[in-house]
C-alpha cells in the first residue's frame, strides 16, 4: 500500500513537471482528445497522495525523511556546483550575446577600446555637423559628449568592461561569457554565506533561490553589470565574516571591484568594512581594518580619476550629476515599486526573510551573517531610494548587490522553521516551500520569455547591423537612436541620433548630409514610428515618406533611405538568426562623397 502511495505520488508530480515544462500535453485516441495544461492540478494530487503516506505509515516515514536529510546534507556542496553550472549555462544557452540598445552596446563595445587602447582617452567625433547638438547628434547610446569639445566618452563605469576586454583572448564571444561566469560564482557564494548562517541545507537552499530567481535569471543573460555587482558585494560580505588579514585583504579586494563595476554605492562599501572593523581588537583590528581599506581607496581614487577625465569633475557619473540622479521626491515612488517587484518575482514567500527577526526562529543560527545580510541589503535600498523611479519591474536588478544576501535570510528562514515545527513535518515543510517557490520563480522566468525569445529578439541588432555592413556605400549615415550603438558595431557605419536633432534643423537634416557628400538613411525598430513622425514633424498615423530598403518582419525592424532621389528597387527581406552568435564589430566606415 505505500508502495502504491509513493508511486502515484511521483507519478503525478512527474505529470505535473511534463505539464509545467511543456506548457500543455495533448493526444488523441479513438477521435478523442485529452488534454493535460494547468500543471497545478496533478501536483495537489501528488501531494495529497504524498500526505496520505506520511501519515498512515508514520514511522516509515520518519526514516525517510531522516535518511533524505542526511543524504541532502553530504550532498550539499556538490548541489551548490551543480546550481552554479547550471546558472552559467543557462546565461550561455538563452544569453543575448548581442552588442544593442544601450547597456549592452555599451559595456561591450568599451571593451573593445580599452583593449585597443583608445581608451581611457576621449575619442575624437569625426564630423563637423552644422548644428548646434552635433556632439550629442554622434554619441550613440552609451557614450555622451566629452568634457572637451568633439570628444565622446563612456556612460558606464569601467569595471565590467576591463574584465571583457580580458576576456577577448577567447575571441568575439569572450565578453558574453563573462556575466555568466560571475552568475555561477553569485550562486557559489550564496550557498557559502547561507551554510556559514545556518548549516549546509541553509546553503543549499540559498544557493536554489538564487538560482532560480526572475532577476537573476534575467540579468545573466545581459552582457551588463548587474550579475557581477551581485557576485563581488556577496563576496566581499563573507570574506569579511573571516577573521584574518588574508580574509580583511580580500573584502578590500572585491569591494574596490565592486566599486570599479559601480561606482554608486558608497554606502554599501561601509558595511563589509564595518564587519572587518568590528571583527577584531586592538592592533589587529587596525591592521585588518587598513588592509580592507587601502584597495577601497585605491579604486575609489581611480574612478575620481576617470570621473574627471570624462565628465569634468570627480564626483560626476556618465548619468549626470547627484543632483541629477537624486531627488526626495523619488523616494515615496521607489519604495512603492520595488518591495511590489520583489513580492511578485519571488512570491510571497520573500517574506521567509524576516523570519530570523523572530528569536523563537534563531536556534542554531550564526547571528553575524544573519546580522551582515540586513545591513547589506539596507544599503542597498537606501542607494537607491531616491534614484530616479522606472517604470518596469526589471529594475530590480538595482538590488542585485543585496539579492544574494535575502536569498540567505529567505533559506535561513526555511530551515529554521523546518527545525521548529515538530519531527519529520518540519523537514517536510521546509522541503515544499522550497518546492513553492521554486515553482513561482521559475514560472513567473518562463512568462516573461527568458528561456529562448529574449536572446531570439535581441538578435535584430546584428541581422539589421549585417545588412547594413553589406549592403549601404561607404558614405553612409544612418539616422537612428535604438539602433545606434549597433549600427557601428555590426553595420560598421557612422549612427546619427535622429532624436537629439535640434528643432529648426529637423525638416532639412537629411538634405544638410547629403550636400555635404554623406548619404542618410534610417534604421528603426517599429516602436520608435511615433517618435520619428514627431520629431519629423510628420502626420500621425501614416507612412513614413522615406523608401524602405530592408525589413525584418519578424522583430519589426526597417531601413529607410531618406535620401531626395533613392534609386528604385524593392525592399529586401531580412532573415532573423541568419547571422553567427558571436559577430567581432566591423571597421568603422566613413567616406564623404563629393
């Protein structure tokens, strides 16, 4: 009879998964189908199967549950592996693995220039435009005008991109893989911290949230900054829990990379340092504490440094001013958004994390990591409390410093309930949180098309980008702003920012770089049609009066010429994923035509 119980009930869980996995099972017998779509229906049957057994045959199940738990336990370290390959696999696998939009043009084509060495000099903009914006008008997404004129610079801090540029002795592919080796890393170092909290099945646990986690998930398959903040912070956290001079070193060494990565969290720096401070007495204690903050110190001093060069002072980012960026009006905005993010990502069950708060939930529980974990995350949310508000929920992402540290509050909370509640329940309760939040996680992953369409739609930069590198003459302009940075990293052409064109210069753009020997064309996604009518001064809800030269039907991607007289020839129809993962950028070319 248990047999027959344990057997139906893995039989309905694997119906449940095959449903889940699959998004829906259907077949025919007879002329009559079954259909099988809501996995949740198999899985309350598996359960209550599952609960039938464990309490018929209670004794049996007592010796389960012990042997499971000890076997989880042996095991533990080697499943934290397996997460983090799985992780770095994962970021490989669905990574977009394209230079477009912003940050990733950006991050990865500041790497090719500081391995050229261009970098960390201001690049000089070719062309002497006849308006006013004309610095701004040739900065692509990413960079913005240099402190002197005709110079272009860098937005993004240089800590990723250095590590990219390492990375290209593995060829074109070396700065995509980057993100997901730190991914692998971040999932590593949580399983270390939650065992360090709370015990093995702590860290194994953490290490499963973590994994497992929408941002995390989404953020590893970007070549930007997010992973990698995440990996160093969580580093720097549990090399200060050590108590010797190698361990004080180390939390320096990583907080002054995390710094490096981003330069926008001083306050975050405290609370490792503080952790080493506190952590000794007497000379030791200044000699630990002077060891975590010489490297802090070093890398801050660089980023000053470049802060001038680029942006003319030392306390000045690629994104503006503190003044800029800062405001108390964006504070009630951003405490609304992103508690509300969090819960619907992770599930309610983030609320585990407050778990440890409650001293009946603190036996055999390390109250330093517990301790550094909330500080941690505290910093975190006040760097960015009164940063400027978005709208979407992925920025989150801005937490990632702090997100290894709740999925350890967010274990530790489970473990400690499953060690509260009477025998072998609790170890079956903790099992199926787990198990619940897992499933949320990975479902919430799936509906935002993180396991294939995401990396399937980022590849319009490069099919565009190809096309434009093989098909437009050498004097091309492209007039674009989403495309901007691609159109010179794949399309080897020169990008104008059609959205910074000033107002009296808008109607004869196109004509101006056609009398100065340059032919101007247009490359947008179909998004930006209605910016394009607008700053065109064109009526709503028509066709754009330029000839389409290519389009790319599938991820709504078109070519215009935008020349007076474009020779006459039907459009060409862009193939999407015709081009290979890993495309190096193409030479820049740029011949005006008398």
């Amino acid at each position: 009879m248990r047999k027959l119980l344990l057997v139906g009930s893995a039989l309905a869980f694997g119906w449940a998964a095959a449903v889940y996995a699959s998004g829906g099972i259907a077949w025919q017998i007879a002329g009559v189908w079954f259909r099988s779509r809501d996995p949740l229906r198999p899985l309350i049957v598996g359960l209550a199967l599952f609960i039938v057994q464990a309490i018929i045959f209670r004794q049996a199940f007592a010796r389960d549950v012990n042997r499971a738990t000890a076997a989880a336990r042996s095991f533990a370290s080697a499943g934290a592996v397996v997460a983090a390959v799985t992780l770095a696999l994962v970021g490989v696998r669905f990574g977009t693995f394209t230079a477009g939009s912003a940050d990733s043009y950006g991050y990865v084509s500041q790497a090719y220039r500081w391995a050229s060495g261009e970098l960390p000099r201001a690049s000089p903009l070719p062309l002497s435009l006849p308006w006013p914006s004309a610095d701004f008008l040739q900065s692509p997404l990413g960079y913005r005008p240099g402190p002197h004129p005709h110079t272009m610079v860098p937005t993004y801090a240089p800590g990723l991109s250095l590590v990219m540029a390492a990375a290209l002795v593995l060829g074109a592919c070396g700065p995509f893989l980057v993100v997901p080796a730190f991914g692998a890393l971040f999932v590593w170092l949580t399983f270390v911290w939650g065992r360090r909290a709370a015990g093995p099945l702590a860290g194994a646990i953490a290490a499963a949230f973590i994994l497992t986690s929408p941002i995390v998930i989404f953020q590893v398959l970007w070549p930007m900054s997010d992973i990698p903040a995440g990996a160093l912070w969580t580093g720097a956290a549990i090399a200060a829990l050590n108590a010797t001079r190698i361990s004080a070193l180390g939390t320096g060494l990583l907080a002054a990379a995390g710094l490096l990565v981003r330069p926008n969290l001083p306050l975050v720096v405290l609370v490792p340092i503080a952790q080493v401070a506190l952590g000794g007495a007497g000379r030791e204690r200044w000699i630990r504490t002077a060891l975590a903050v010489a490297p802090v110190a070093l890398g801050a001093l660089f980023v000053a440094v470049l802060n001038a060069m680029w942006y003319g002072a030392p306390w000045n980012t690629g994104y503006g001013g503190a003044g800029e960026l800062y405001s108390l009006g964006n504070v009630w905005p951003n405490l609304v958004r992103y508690p509300v993010w969090l819960w619907q990502s992770q599930s309610g069950w983030v609320l585990l994390a407050l778990v440890p708060l409650l001293p009946w939930f603190r036996t055999r529980v390390e109250p330093a990591p517990v301790r550094l974990a909330y500080l941690l995350i505290g910093a975190t949310a006040l760097s960015y409390v009164a940063y400027a508000p978005f709208d979407d929920w992925s920025y989150l992402r801005f937490m990632m410093p702090a997100m290894g540290a709740i999925a350890v509050l967010m274990a530790v909370g489970t473990v400690a309930i499953g060690r509260r509640l009477p025998g072998q329940w609790g170890r079956a309760v903790a099992v199926a949180i787990v198990f619940f939040v897992m499933v949320h996680t990975t479902s919430f992953s799936r509906g935002r098309g993180m396991f294939g369409a995401l990396r399937a739609g980022e590849r319009r930069y490069v099919d565009a980008g190809a096309f434009i590198a093989r098909s437009l003459p050498d004097n091309a302009l492209v007039l674009s702003m989403q495309h901007s940075g691609s159109v010179r990293f794949y399309g080897g052409r020169l990008s104008i920012r059609y959205d910074l064109l000033d107002g009296e210069f808008v109607q004869n753009g196109p004509a101006e770089l056609e009398r100065a020997g340059y032919h101007p064309y247009l490359a947008i996604d179909d998004w930006e049609a209605p910016y394009v009518r607008k700053q065109f001064q064109l009526p709503a809800d028509t066709p754009l009066p330029w000839r389409l030269i290519a389009r790319l039907e599938s991820y709504g991607v078109s070519v215009f010429d935008m020349a007076a007289n474009p020779k006459p020839a039907p459009p060409v129809a862009l193939e999407s994923g015709s081009t290979p993962l890993c495309v190096p950028p193409q030479p820049l070319l740029l011949r005006r035509h008398e």
